[in-house]
C-alpha cells in the first residue's frame, strides 16, 4: 500500500526560495520507519535559512523537504518498531536532516528515533511549537551552563521563541533573567514571561546596565541569540568565569 500525500518541495528551477506543494507516493513504512499524519508544524530561522541557502548545509536538490517540528499521530509502523503503534500521539525530534526527513507535509515517514511521545495534554499546536525552542534554552541553561539557583541570565533578542523560553527555564531554575530587546514596545510582554528586569537596547548600554543590575559582576550566563560584533562587546557583561554562549 502507498499513500498518497501533500509535501511542500524545493525545486531547482524555481530557485531556493520558492516552494511547490505536490502530491507525491509515499511507501509503506520500511525497517524501523514510522508513517505520522502531522496535525501541526512549527516554523523557526533553521528552515528559513536552508530555504535561502544560509543553513549550514545545503539542500538536495532538484527536489528537497524541509521543517523541523511536527505534532501529530501515527498512522503505521514498519517492521521492528515497538516504540510507537498506530493511534499514538508523536512529536517529531529534529535530530535528522531536513531535506530527508523534513515534515512539511499531511503525511510524513520517519525513522522511529525521530519520534518522541507527546505528553498527555499537550495539544498539538503547542507541542509543534516548543520542541526545538525550550530543548535549546535548556540545552544552553542547564546542560551547557549548568545555571544554578540566583545565578543572573542575560538573554539577547528575548522576544524570540528561544528567548522567551529562555526566560521560564532560568526562572524554573531559580535564576534571574535579564532580557535585551531593542524597543519599549516588548518591554511588559517580556516582564509577563519570568524577565526580571528589561534592557531596551534602542535607549540603554547592555553592559552598563548589566554591571549596575547585578552589583557590578556581571551575568553568570549571557545567552546570545545575535552574534556579530556585538558578541564581543558582551563579554563584558559576563561574571568572572561565567559562560558566554552565543546560540542560532
């Protein structure tokens, strides 16, 4: 049996940035596949950069999948998977790449260890969205920076998805978020997700107001989503001995 389904495609002739949705066969789920009937897609900056030939690899083409996070149920399993059976509620893992295994599409195969349980209770729309934002802020927080209780966080460019999940791990942790946007605009939203205080850029010095708001030493953790010149510029922000992660 092979099923039929809507992927959007790259195609060489119509250049990186243009999309083409098509109706394409899919096979039945081989060794260790599983076939997901994808309910919702997150979109994030990796897929927009393989999309415009920024990635740090380059799609396959003439034809090329994309995207990263999917929520959704399984429709079959191939042989060997025990993990998941039909009916299950998934989410794509993002540990593949994305013109092989990318998950714009009504129905997509994946390996079963691209897969992951979604949690009771957690709807579709908002498992797609979180994967890759909170596993970042957390690979970044706690796994790289081992953030502890106290510890003052400085999150650049917080309004972005990692961002603001950036601000609720370092608060889980018992930290104190620091956030950096460039207007007043983004000023209370910011307050309202666990920032403890909000450096607008466009008027005030990130450094200086880092040193002021931490007593003078400094973040222990400075979570960079923009790099450039800038990057350098943080390190004066930073605590003695504390880690300066440029993430993105």
């Amino acid at each position: 049996m092979s099923t039929s389904a809507h992927s959007v495609l790259f195609h060489e002739t119509g250049g990186p940035d243009v999309l083409v949705v098509e109706e394409t066969e899919l096979p039945d789920p081989g060794p260790g596949e599983v076939l997901v009937r994808v309910a919702a897609v997150a979109l994030n900056r990796a897929e927009a950069l393989l999309r415009s030939g920024g990635y740090f690899y380059q799609p396959t083409l003439p034809a090329a999948r994309n995207g990263y996070e999917a929520a959704g149920t399984v429709e079959a399993v191939g042989e060997g998977v025990t993990a998941f059976a039909p009916g299950d509620p998934v989410l794509s893992a993002a540990n593949f790449r994305l013109d092989t295994h990318g998950v714009y599409g009504d129905l997509v195969l994946l390996p079963q260890d691209s897969l992951v349980p979604r949690p009771e209770g957690v709807d579709e729309v908002t498992a797609a969205a979180a994967w890759l934002t909170y596993t970042t802020a957390y690979g970044a927080l706690i796994e790289r920076a081992r953030t502890a209780p106290g510890d003052h966080v400085l999150i650049t460019g917080a309004s972005s998805g990692v961002g603001t999940a950036a601000l609720q791990v370092a608060r889980r942790a018992g930290a104190v978020p620091l956030a950096t946007t460039r207007t007043e605009a983004k000023r209370q939203r910011l307050l309202d997700l666990g920032a403890e205080h909000v450096i607008v850029t466009d008027g005030e010095d990130v450094v200086k107001e880092t040193r002021r708001l931490t007593g003078g030493k400094g973040a222990e953790v400075v979570l960079d989503a923009i790099g450039g010149p800038g990057f350098a510029t943080l390190g004066a922000a930073a605590a003695e001995d504390g880690y300066l992660i440029c993430y993105g």
